[in-house]
C-alpha cells in the first residue's frame, strides 16, 4: 500500500490519535485571536515531521482546529468518543464545498460575502474568515470537507500567484454555473478591473443608484416648478402695480 501524501497522513494523525480532551482544546482555541496556539497532538506531530516554516505550522494547526469543531459537533458515539467529521470521497477543493452549502441555503448573501472575504483575506486573517464559514457549514452534516485537500490548499496560500484563491473562485463558480445560478466567471486578480462579485450585489448597487438619480430628477423638477411659479406670481404683481 502506497504511503499518503503529508496532508492525508496528517488527517490520518488526528482521527487516530485526537482524544476528546485533545479536541475541547483546539475548539477552544480556535475562539482565540492568536491562531499559532495549539496542543502537543498537533505539536509532536509538527516536530517529528521536521516541519519548521512558521505558515505550515499555523496552516496545519487551524485545520487541526477546524477538523476538532466538526468533530465535537458530531453525536458521540456509544464510547463517548467525538464521531470524526466525514470526509468527501473525491478530492475537491473548499470553493466546491462552499458552493454546494450556498446552494443549500437558497443562496444567502451572507454566505457568498464570506467566500469573497476569505478570498481576498491574508495570511493572519484567513483563520477568522476559515471559522465563518465553517461555523456554517457544521450546521449541513451532508455537505463534507475534503480536510487534506484544504491543508494541502493552505500551505500555499502565500504563493504570489495566489493559486488556491483562483482554483477555489474556479471551483465556486464552475458548480454555480452547472445549476444555471451564476453565470459570471470569477477571478481573484486585485489588479483586474473585472474582479469577480456576486450578481445580487451587482444588481443591488444598480437599483440604489438608479433610485438615487431618479429622486434626484424629481427634487430638481419641483424646484424648478416653484421658481417659475413664484416668477409668475411676482410678474403679476409689477403689471398689477403698474396698472394702478
């Protein structure tokens, strides 16, 4: 049998050796603002496996910490054990996830914003935006995560090309695309004028500016009337005195 790839191996780690205690932890910790915080399951792990890069280490911790909410909000089972969150079959990466979670919601609002958030979020801020969603999707037991797939997809999170931002975007609006929901492509260039954002938002800003200019045109209007009004009502007075 081959040997899994260092994300699926690390995944293997925490289903085999996370011990409820291990897993109230981490939830706990993923409340905190510092992120690096972890437990020695994740810790010795960490050290046995030579990995020494600050980011690999707080990738690998987050979805450690991810993994242990999923987990915990799981029913115990007969030993009392945390049931360990099922895992999508197929590799696939968080944008399909998240599109499948969309979906379910009747496409909330919220839900997209979050996406688009954690897009655009750096390196320190992915943690918060990773736990919106996730505090989300604990509540959809049958939409599951790929979580070595989202590991292997954090560790280069940092690379200038942003490759994971682009093939999440990808993956997000190709599912969207396939239920005739979403037909614009998305892309997460900062520098492109075209940056992808949600047709609902799209057509909400269309709607305020036209609401804007059309009150705008009926103010000037009145205005407008009520000078020429009192203009008539003031030529009428000259010619009236004059008159007299």
């Amino acid at each position: 049998m081959e040997n899994p790839d260092p994300a699926t191996a690390f995944i293997e780690h925490l289903r085999l050796h996370g011990e409820p205690t291990d897993l109230m932890r981490l939830r706990r910790l993923l409340n905190r603002a510092e992120y690096l915080a972890t437990t020695p399951l994740v810790e010795q792990y960490l050290d046995s496996a030579g990995c020494k890069d600050p980011w690999e280490r707080q990738a690998h911790a987050l979805v450690a910490k991810l993994w242990a909410v999923m987990s915990l909000e799981r029913k115990t089972d007969q030993a009392g054990k945390a049931t360990p969150p099922k895992q999508a079959g197929k590799r696939r990466s968080l944008g399909h996830t998240v599109a499948e979670l969309y979906l379910a919601r009747d496409r909330g609002l919220h839900i997209e914003q979050n996406f688009l958030d954690l897009l655009e979020a750096e390196a320190k801020q992915v943690g918060h935006q990773l736990n919106l969603l996730m505090a989300t999707l604990t509540y959809e037991p049958g939409i599951p995560i790929h979580w070595p797939e989202l590991l292997a997809d954090l560790l280069v999170w940092n690379h200038q090309d942003r490759p994971t931002q682009k093939k999440w975007a990808r993956e997000f609006n190709s599912l969207l695309r396939e239920s005739e929901l979403h037909p614009q492509e998305p892309t997460t260039d900062r520098q492109d004028e075209n940056k992808y954002k949600p047709a609902s938002a799209q057509t909400s800003l269309t709607s305020v500016q036209t609401s804007f200019w059309s009150r705008w045109s009926f103010l000037l209007g009145l205005m407008w009337g009520i000078i020429l009004v009192l203009a008539i009502i003031a030529i009428d007075a000259i010619l009236d005195a004059n008159a007299g």
